[in-house]
C-alpha cells in the first residue's frame, strides 16, 4: 500500500490485557525501535545502547494470574510511522502485535511468538500472510544470510525469567521496583527515576495531619511536578534522555545522602520543566502527546537539545543549593544528545492560566 521510505520510525507498545473481558491492564510502556535497511525484516530494541535497554519487569499480583475467571496476557504490538512527503505529522499504524499468557511462564524460557494482525479482542485477530511482510535486504552479506535463514517468519523473540524478592532481605533494585505499583510493565532503565516518583506520590498523598482516612490529599493530579513528569515520560526519547541522566549523574552525585534530597531534586526538576513544554520550539502537543516527530529529523534534534539546556541549567542550579562549597559537576549526557550542536534555544513560552495549572491536562 506504500513504499518503503515512508515508514519513518517504529515503536514497540507493551501493555497487559485480560482477555475474557477484553479489557486492558495498567499502563501502556513505548519503546522506540531501530531497524537497518540492509536488514529490512529486523527490528531491534537495543536503540541507545544502554545498559539493560532491552528488559522490561512485569508486574501482575499474584491472585490476578490464578483467578479463575481472569485470563492475562502480556501483549507487545509493533506500530510503524508512515509520512508521505507532503504530510506535516507521521502517522501510526499497526504491524502487527503477539501475547504471552503469563501462566505458561513458570520457569526460564525463551518465547518466539507469532505476531498476527488486528485487534486483541476475542475472535478479532488475523493471520498475517506471506505477501505483507517486508523482508528484502540488500548488500552482499545481508543477501547471502537470507539464503541460509529460509522464511521469514513474523515473530517476536524474547526470554523471560519470573522471580521473586527476598523480603527479609531485600536488595536496593528489589525495594526500587517494590515502590512500582503492582500492575504495569515497566522498562528497566526507567526504574530507579519511578522509584522516586512513587516515594514522592507518597509523601504528599499522606501529607496532611490526623486521621488517614480523613485527611488524604487526592488531589495530586493537580501538582505540576505530576503533570510534568507524566507529560515528559510520553514521549519515548525524552524518557530515555531523562532516565540515563538520572541513573549516571544525579544517582552517583547523591549516593551517601538521604533520599528525601533526591525526592525534593526530582519535584524540583519536573516543575522546572513544566514550562519547557509549552515552548514554540519544543512542538509540544497535548492532543497527541507521544508524538516524537519521527521524519523530522530537524525537530527532533531541536528537542533534544532544549532538553539538555534545561538538564544543564537545572543540574547546575540542584548543586549550587545542595553542595554549596564544591566544584559543580557537569551532568553526563547519552551519546546521541551530547553530539547535537550548540545552539541558542528560543525559550519563548505561552502563557499559563489558572485553570491549566489545575487541570489534569496531560493525563497519566
């Protein structure tokens, strides 16, 4: 139905769904994916090459998955952008999504699931034929590989490992993905950074003083630091950029301190960071705001670096109030940020009103 050039950007989607009902469970995590056109039929989730870019923890209570009238699946779906050359804006389509039933998970394994076509619901799925798969390669070596591999098949290649924590003993990496809510997927590398989220949710949902039943705050969707975090972590790259300098500059800088500094470090930011969105040159949109402009190669590196000048502005700021009497650090960028050339960002942002600021306008 199109050529080839238009598919400008793929994204893997995870999310659970209950599939008696039909309904879906928790959150829906986006990855960003990379492909090679030498390889036309690979898609890889190793993107940035970080450190554990490819795992994902699961979360399903334990009553959930041995219910009876309950059935949940672990579903990934891959979406492809499509831009034409006269469109503004790239638009997603489905390539296609498989399931792992989380009971058949009972030890180590390695899955290779049939991705069909359609839609998740009962009795609503395809089969995807031969004829629809994009799999031609080019170069010698590509060429020469697929001769040996035989068909292509439309699967999705992953190991899984359950386990379970040690609760008289638990780890650091137990008690982070602890403070995880107890249904959702999440990917690795943004652990450390929700940990913190979560133990600042906490503290001001508990926040008033007297009786809990009485005097809980729910009305933290009206925070801007929540809206702002929610907001940012949409967007695929910017949570990647997000994370990796939250696990390799503030988390090394504030080790030995307590972690009440790092909660008040991470409001701190986020609120900074609130306005950042509505910046004209950021290109915000809160009614698509997962869009990461994928075939605008321009935007995109202009967003990443109105992210870093802001990270650096921030950071600087963090340090200044918190270590006073030595040298600031510089924070330490992903390759593909610290690359982007210098320039002068227009910082010029619209104007907020009262009601905005109290809406939940960024969703969760």
């Amino acid at each position: 139905m199109l050529d080839r050039h238009f598919i400008v950007g793929r994204e893997l989607r995870v999310f659970l769904f209950e599939e008696n009902r039909g309904f879906y469970l928790g959150n829906c995590l986006n990855l960003k994916a990379k492909w090679s056109q030498d390889y036309e039929d690979r898609v890889y989730f190793d993107t940035y090459n970080l450190d554990k870019e490819e795992q994902l923890i699961v979360k399903v209570p334990a009553h959930e998955l041995i219910s009876k009238d309950r059935r949940v699946s672990l579903m990934f779906e891959l979406v492809m952008f499509v831009k034409r050359n006269d469109s503004r804006h790239a638009n997603a389509m489905t390539a296609g999504f498989c399931k792992l039933d989380l009971l058949s998970v009972d030890s180590g394994k390695t899955f290779h699931l049939d991705l069909v076509t359609g839609s998740p619901q009962k009795d609503k799925s395809f089969q995807i034929t031969p004829g629809e798969v994009l799999h031609k390669r080019k170069g010698f070596m590509p060429t020469l590989a697929s001769l040996f591999e035989g068909k292509i098949k439309s699967q999705l290649h992953l190991e899984v490992k359950p386990f379970k924590f040690n609760h008289s003993s638990p780890t650091e990496f137990a008690e982070q993905v602890e403070l995880l809510p107890d249904m959702g997927v999440y990917h690795v590398p943004q652990i450390k950074i929700h940990s913190v989220f979560r133990q600042c949710l906490g503290r001001d949902a508990f926040s008033f003083r007297g009786a809990v039943t009485s005097n809980l705050n729910l009305h933290l969707s009206n925070e801007i630091y929540v809206n702002s975090y929610c907001a940012w972590f949409s967007i695929p790259s910017m949570s990647t950029v997000l994370s990796h300098f939250w696990n390799n500059t503030l988390e090394p800088y504030f080790t030995k301190t307590r972690y009440e500094i790092k909660m008040d470090v991470l409001k701190y930011m986020f609120i900074s960071l609130y306005a950042t969105l509505s910046a004209k040159d950021f290109g915000f949109e809160r009614s698509s705001p997962t869009n990461d402009f994928y075939g605008d190669e321009q935007k995109s590196k202009e967003r990443l670096q109105i992210l870093r000048t802001e990270i650096d502005r921030i950071w600087l700021e963090v340090q200044t109030q918190t270590k006073q009497n030595e040298k600031p650090v510089p924070a330490r960028h992903m390759e593909v940020v610290a690359k982007l050339e210098q320039r002068n960002v227009e910082s010029t942002y619209s104007a907020f009103n009262v009601q905005e600021l109290m809406d939940d306008d960024f969703g969760s």
